[in-house]
C-alpha cells in the first residue's frame, strides 16, 4: 500500500479543514468502514466546531475553497451531480467561485519574463502590476504594446501544476477504493470522472491550448454579431503566460450599469442561452465556463466572452441526442423522449426488470409534463436535470463524463440568463436554435446529403480495394490493365447513379 501511505497526510489534511468548516457531514453520512467513521469522529472533536448559520453546502464550499484548486475543481463538478449529493448542495457548491488571494507581482513578473524569453520593459510599454482578477488557476494582468493595443496577460499561479498532479493522485485513489468497496458506486463511474477532470486539468496548465481555444471559437463567431471573443497575440504566449486583446464590456453581472446603457435585459438572456447553444449544437465546440465573471456585454448588446481554460467538445452523434432530446421534450412527446435515451445507449433496456421504452417514457412525462403548466419563473433547467438524474438511476443509467461539462454548463448558463430575466424560459429561448438546427442536419434534406457523402466516400475507396482484389491474381502485361480502370470508374458512376435514384424514389 506505498501509494495508500503517501495519501495519507494529505488525507490528515483534509480532514482538518473539513472539520474546521464543519463539512464533514458527508463522510459521516457516507456509507465508509467503521473504522474510518471512526477517525471522522476524532477529527470532528480535534478540530471541528458548528456553524449552524451556514447551509451545508455553504460549509462545503468554503472548506473546498480553502483546500485548494483541485477541490474547487471538484466543487464545480459535484454542483452537476445532484445524483449524488442532492439538489440543494449541489445549487449551493454551483455558487463556488475559484476566487482567491493573488500571489506576488514579484513572482508573476518573474514568470513572464522567464517564459517569454525578455525584459518586461521589452515587451510591454505599460504593465499594471495589481491584478484585475485572480483564481484558483491563474490571475490576470492589463497591460499595453508598443502599438498602442490594449491587452489583458493571464499567468498561471506558482506551484498550481504540483497541487493538482497531488490532489488527482489522492482523487484516483479514493475513486478506486469507492468503486470496489462501496455498493452502487460502479454504475457512477467515479474512475471515469476522475480522468474526466485530469484530461480538463492538463489542457488548463497549458496556455497556449487555451489560446488556441479561445482562437477556435472567434472564428467559429467570425460573422455573428452577437459575440465577440478576444483574439490571443501569439507573440506574447507561452505555457504558463497567455496574452489576449483586451476587452471593454461592462460586466454582465452588474445590472445597473446595463439598464443605465440601455441594454434591453430579457434580450440578452435570450442571447446567452442562444449564443451556448450554438456553440454546443452548431459548433460542438462550447465555452464550459460560462459563469457571470465570464460574460461581458459590448456595444448593440453583443456579449463579449474571456477565460477558455475550460471548454467542452461534444462529437455529431452526442449533438444529434441533445437536439433530439431538446425537441421531444419541447414538443412533449415522451416516446421519442425516452427513444432517443435508448438509442444513445444511455439507458439499457431489461424488460424483465420492467425496464421497457413504455416505462421509460412514462419516467420522461413525469419530468416534462409539469413544465408545461407551470409560470416560466417557475421552470429550472437545473431542478429538471436533477429529477432526470433521479429518474434515470432507476433504469440504471450510467454516467456519461463526456456530458458533464455539457450539464454543468446548461445550469450555469440557466443561471446568468435568469439574473437578467427571472422570467426567461430556458425551452423557449433554445427553440428557435434547436429547430434551425435540427432542420439543417436531421431532416430529410440532410439525410439524403449524408446518405450521398458516404456513398461518395465508399467509392473513392472502391479502386483501391478493386486493386487490391487483382493484386490477389496473376500478373498480367501492363496493356491489359488500361481497360481495368476504365471499370472501375465505370462501377463508381453505376453506384453513384442507382444511389441517387434510390435516395430520390
């Protein structure tokens, strides 16, 4: 158990802090070995004291801010797992900000310097050492170049690599213990959670792939006025640095200032939940963060999105689920509902055990059906996904990591759009994209151009794999193999004709 031991100060730690903040109620409630329970017990009489004023969630995501990024990293995850801490502390642990103290102006100096390889001086004219913003990753500098471009350089934190290479080992391990000793666990995956988060944590301790991302989604909005992303300066980035243009919105979290420039607030709700959809369905590339402190808003309303350490990419078939499930419960038909959860393989059919495409509809009635009468300030994103999650236990639905960045991200961008218009219909605003969506790349148009382009990816297959076939048989003289490939573009345009004849019939 070498790996156990070199845990087991950390672990020491941990429980300290919890029990200072009074959050050790969730190992106390866990189903552990008697014997850690135990060692719960002790911690909470060495170093626990009650704070009743708080939620319990309130307490968890204190303890998790203290304890470092890698535990605020989790915070945010479990605030997308109502399954498995329950509604109300997963709203609470959805308020976890990574906000912390910024480090010194002398280290974050030094970092620059060292990574992009020169003076300070040299490669700004102005640098303002206080940081605009600071978090559990990095902090945030403005600054100015020689041509008069504004500028905003991001630096990572000393030691925050170290912090989570420990922390995810500690992670893996608990996740390994979890999932062999303690029933029920396997069917949530904390393994593949765990890996989940590590794949995010090493794109986030590299600033040159966020600057890529950040590329990659300003030119997927190139020709959409309703958001701008700030463009990196390649000339100013490196692993620990990343250098961006700058941007001059007013924060969306700040409503007076909006409503005193005239910005129409049920619009830009709308225009949230909108411009994330596009990115998730038309893209399949979405920004994950999309928290107040991400989201600025530009002139004629257009928003403006910074910090693209954390993003989500989803492939066609997973785009095809969303938009499908969106639209069956947008038009309240349960069957497809629950057919399109089959048919992803998210939910497995067991007739024997009751579990049937019926039953399973019926389970998605349940959800959707009470939206339909209710006040649109009375419908939540976040509370649906929580009973789907209840829901989907029951017919032994698995986890899906690829789609938890999706789900937090859909609370979180439910969240914004509701600060700006509590009456603001999450269904309603994502109609207009899921139905243009959906039109473009399920319909019967779109059917019939796939249909094409795999026949058409088939046939420039087909003279290879006939060469290959003549190359089973005997050589032959070089002047007999001419008419050869005249067959095989014969063969092809015969497939592309009977194919099309059969598409268009």
């Amino acid at each position: 158990m070498p790996g156990g031991l070199r845990h087991l100060g950390r672990f020491f730690e941990i429980g300290r802090i919890l029990a200072r903040h009074d959050a050790l109620f969730m190992l106390r409630e866990a189903p552990l070995p008697p014997m850690l329970k135990a060692g719960m017990a002790v911690f909470q009489g060495l170093f626990g004291r009650r704070l009743p004023d708080l939620r319990p969630g309130e307490r968890l995501a204190n303890a998790m801010a203290e304890l470092g990024p890698s535990f605020i990293k989790l915070g945010q995850i479990l605030s997308v797992r109502p399954d498995l801490v329950g509604p109300e502390l997963a709203e609470d642990l959805g308020r976890l900000r990574d906000k912390l103290p910024p480090f010194a102006w002398s280290e974050a100096k030094a970092s620059i310097e060292t990574e992009l390889g020169g003076r300070l001086d040299d490669l700004f004219v102005g640098f303002e050492p206080e940081p605009v913003a600071a978090a559990s990753v990095a902090q945030v500098h403005f600054a100015e170049a020689a041509d008069g471009s504004k500028l905003a350089v991001k630096v990572l934190r000393p030691g925050v690599e170290a912090a989570f290479a420990r922390d995810l080992a500690l992670f893996a391990w608990l996740a390994d213990l979890s999932e062999d000793c303690l029933p029920g666990m396997h069917r949530l995956r904390p393994r593949a959670v765990v890996q989940a988060i590590a794949a995010q944590v090493a794109i986030e301790m590299d600033l040159r792939l966020e600057a890529a991302a950040a590329s990659e989604i300003a030119d997927n909005f190139r020709d959409d006025a309703d958001l701008l992303v700030p463009r990196p300066d390649w000339n100013r980035t490196a692993r620990r640095v990343l250098t961006l243009q700058r941007i001059a919105g007013i924060p969306i979290e700040d409503r007076a200032a909006l409503l005193a420039a005239g910005h129409d607030l049920p619009r830009l709700a709308e225009r949230v939940i909108q411009v994330f959809l596009r990115q998730a369905l038309r893209d399949g590339y979405f920004h994950a963060d999309m928290h107040h402190g991400n989201l600025f808003v530009g002139e004629n309303g257009r928003l403006e999105l910074v910090d693209f350490g954390i993003m989500g990419r989803i492939d066609m078939p997973t785009r095809r689920f969303m938009a499908e499930m969106l639209g069956a419960f947008l038009a309240g038909d349960w069957r497809r509902a629950a057919e399109v959860h089959i048919e992803a393989g998210y939910v497995p059919l067991d007739p024997a055990n009751g579990r049937t495409v019926e039953a399973f509809a019926q389970a998605c009635r349940s959800i959707g059906e009470p939206i339909l009468g209710k006040p649109v300030t009375e419908i939540s994103i976040g509370r649906l996904l929580a009973q789907l999650f209840q829901i989907t236990e029951t017919f032994g639905m698995r986890t899906q990591p690829h789609l938890l960045l999706l789900q937090k991200t859909m609370v979180t961008v439910e969240g914004v759009a509701r600060s700006l218009d509590e009456t603001v219909n999450f269904w309603e605003a994502s109609r207009p994209v899921v139905l243009a969506w959906a039109a473009e790349h399920m319909g019967p148009e779109a059917q019939i151009r796939d249909a094409i382009l795999n026949s058409m990816a088939s046939l420039r297959r087909l003279p290879k794999l006939l060469d290959r076939l003549e190359a089973a048989d005997e050589p032959r003289p070089v002047i007999e193999q001419a008419p050869d490939r005249k067959l095989h573009w014969l063969l092809g345009l015969i497939a592309v004709l009977l194919a099309a004849n059969l598409l268009l019939d």
